[in-house]
C-alpha cells in the first residue's frame, strides 16, 4: 500500500492514535493499578493501617520495596538510553521505523499480560516483566516520536501532538474505569478475589495495546527503499549518528539550549509520574482507609485535567510562543512541588494531583512539539535527532529514578526527594529563559 500523503488527515489521525493505544501502560500499570497491586504485596500493615514492614528480598539482598523499584527502574531506562542509538541507527539504514516500532509494542503488550503472575514467590520474573514492558513502551516511543516531523509539518505538530496525548488520555482513562469497576466489584466478574481481578486488568492492558496499535501500523509510513543487511557497521551507526547530532548542536545553539533545559525538567517530570503513587501511598496518612479507591480516582482526575491542560497549552502555544509557554508551566510545577512537600491527608493529594494534571500533559506534548519545530528543515535524519532527544529524556530518568530510590533507602522516605525536583525545575526555568529563537526574518519560531 502506498504512503499517505504529508500533512494528511488520515495520515495525522493515524499517527496520533498510537498514544491511544500505548498510553494505558503508562496510566495504568506505571501510575495507577500496579503501584497499588506492588504495595500491597510489598507492605505489611495491622489491623489499624499502621505499616509493619516494607522490606523485600531480591537477589539475595534486604531492602526497602520502594528503593527494589527505583532501582529496578532505573536500571531499565539506562538500557533503554544505550538500545535507543543502536536501534535509530538502524532504522533510518532500514528505512523501516514502522517494524521497530511493532517489535516495541509487541515486547510491551506480553510483558503486561505477564504481569498476571508477578508475587514475591516469583519476584524475579515478575520483575523481568516490569522492566521489559518498560522498555517495550519506551522504547516504542522513540520510533513514534520520530514519525512527528515526518508526517506533519511544522505549522500542525503542535495541534497534533497535543491531539496525540488527549486521545491517549481518553483512552486509558477508559480502560482504567473499566479496572476499577473490576477491581471494586470483582465478584460480579466473577473474579474469586480483589488480587485476581487486579492481575486481570495487565492482561487487558496487554490486549488492548497491542489491538489498537494495529491501525497505526497499518497507516504509517513504510519506507522508502529496500531493506538492507544489518552489519556491525549499521549497528555502531547510530551512536555515530548520535555523535554527528552533537556536533550539528555545536552549530544550533538555539536548539542545544533547549535541550539541555529539557533535560533538566525532564527528569523532575518524569521521576513524579512514575513514582506519584509509590509515594501516595507510603506517605499519606490514611488511616483505616483502602487507598485503591482513593488513588484511583486522583489518578482518573489527573488524566482529565491534563486533557484539557494539553490542548489549553497547544493553544496558548500558538499565541505566546512555546518557550513563553513553557516556562509558565515550569513555574507551576515548582509551586506544586513546593506545596507537595506538605500534604499528608487524602484531601490534600487530591488537590495536588489535580493541579499536576493542569501541567502534565501541556509539559510533555509541547515539549515535544517545540524540540520538532527546532530540528533542522528538511532533515532526513528525524530518528537520529528524536533518539537524542529520548536519550536525554531516559538518562534524566535514569538519575532522577536512582535518587528517588537512594533517598528512599537511605531515609525511609521519599519526601525529600520533592526539594530536588523544585531545584531542577528552578534550573530548568533559568535555562529555558536563555533560549531565544528566531527565524530567518526575525520573527519568532516557536
């Protein structure tokens, strides 16, 4: 079948329908139902609510449950930041980003419906499956990533990244009523227990990825030339490519700016989304009180929220300018933090993660937008510039996830590390006020 046209409303709706299908992993096994699912096979409690223990062993080794999952993640994204050259490298010698992209989601989906069976009698597989459903999502990304200056111009990639996120919050947002309804009342599913319907909900994570990607895969570009063999030369490729990105950036200040603003706020963003939860749930005081219901629903109205914070920014975008833009946002976010700091009721995490949700998504779509916008026009190198771009992102969350953990171990709590998230979106304001971009006849770009 031929390519559809640059720019074409098919060819956009396609491409934005993949965060359809890919963003219930993220809401719901990275934010929501499994951080739940791990606390409550991780942590002792009695009969008041009072935590006992929260020591597991792996590996040989005792430690705290959150650091085993920092550390696990961690380690994950850092195979992902080393994968993700090798495998751009071969995709633009290929000219096939689409069969990357499959193998990613394919690695992702079954790690989900492996979940099913994660339990501390069998920790190591079930954290295998965690870390390789991380990696299959991620490393998805940087193939989907890619297709953006490829299949829109630059006038559309800030509306049709943003439309990408909001279908990717309708979507998941779907499927994580339909598991909380499940969870809630597993016994008319006629599920035997609340843990049996909660493993459940991985595998329909699994399915439904993996069954609605199918109509991007079949809309994306497939190329434009014969594959060809994969040497040892194509396989160093990319980190060559990755070191010519870096020299190129030596001669795109504007560009190597913004990067390394993203970097910094990146990884304060990134560390919060993946490790909210783990948080809420260890540190709020909630008594007697089941926090699954609780959790689930801030969690629901974050995806909401950040619905509307998503388009609302693809739109002042337009008005302000990105940068403006962006930096508004992280001048939120270090309030937020300020105040998370504080919370300890339900209440209270609520309000928070109500305002997270108002940033969250304008944060990832307009980053991600403006970093398209500044790539070099024309360029046939997009999977070699947005694999920078994720390497940066992954190593970010690779430190961000490393100190989440290492503070989690060394104080028994994650409180601390919100005042190194304020100091990164402080610096990451200060960077991103020296960006100034203009084009060809002064206008502003983005």
């Amino acid at each position: 079948m031929a390519n559809l046209e640059k720019g074409s409303k098919k060819l956009l709706n396609a491409w934005a329908f993949y965060d359809w299908a890919n963003s219930v992993y993220p809401l719901v096994v990275t934010s929501a139902v499994f951080p739940l699912f791990y606390g409550a096979i991780t942590v002792i409690k009695d009969a008041d609510g009072n935590k006992i223990s929260d020591t597991v062993n792996f590996l040989g080794y005792a430690m705290n449950n959150d650091s085993l999952i920092g550390y696990v993640t961690a380690f994950s994204f850092l195979l992902i930041a080393f994968m993700s050259p090798i495998l751009s490298g071969i995709s633009d010698y290929v000219g096939n980003k689409v069969s990357f992209l499959k193998f990613f989601c394919y690695l992702g989906g079954v790690s989900c419906i492996g979940l099913f069976w994660f339990s501390l009698d069998n920790l190591i597989v079930g954290v295998l499956c965690y870390m390789t459903a991380l990696i299959g999502f991620w490393g998805s990304l940087v193939f989907y990533n890619s297709y953006l200056p490829d299949i829109a111009f630059p006038e559309q990639q800030d509306q049709i990244s943003a439309k990408g996120f909001s279908l990717g919050y309708i979507g998941s947002v779907l499927l994580l009523v339909v598991n909380l309804l499940m969870i809630l009342n597993y016994h008319y599913f006629g599920f035997e227990s609340q843990s049996l319907a909660t493993r459940m909900s991985f595998i329909l994570v699994g399915i439904w990825w993996m069954s609605f990607a199918q109509y991007s895969f079949k809309h994306l570009p497939k190329g434009t030339h014969e594959p060809q063999r994969v040497t040892r030369k194509v396989l160093m490729n990319g980190f060559n490519e990755l070191n010519g990105i870096w020299v190129a950036l030596g001669k795109n200040l504007v560009l190597k700016r913004f990067l390394k603003a993203f970097f910094v706020y990146s990884m304060a963003v990134q560390t919060i989304m993946i490790a909210a939860t783990y948080f809420a749930v260890e540190e709020l005081d909630w008594g007697p009180q089941d926090p699954t219901t609780g959790l689930i629903v801030s969690i629901l109205l974050i995806q909401l929220v950040a619905l509307v914070g998503a388009m609302a920014t693809a739109r002042l975008s337009d008005r302000f300018g990105n940068i403006p833009v962006l930096m508004w946002i992280l001048g939120m976010w270090t309030v937020i933090c300020m105040c998370a700091y504080f919370v300890v009721t339900p209440n209270q995490f609520y309000i928070t993660a109500a305002s997270v949700g108002l940033v969250m998504g304008g944060i990832q779509s307009l980053s991600r937008s403006t970093y398209s916008k500044l790539l070099p026009l024309n360029t046939e190198d997009s999977a070699s510039y947005f694999s920078f771009y994720d390497v940066a992102e992954k190593i970010g969350i690779v430190l961000g996830m490393f100190m989440y953990g290492y503070i989690a171990d060394v104080t028994g709590s994650m409180r601390g590390s919100i005042l190194f998230f304020i100091a990164f979106f402080i610096i990451g304001l200060f960077l991103l006020n020296k960006v100034r971009i203009q084009n060809s006849s002064g206008k502003a770009r983005v």
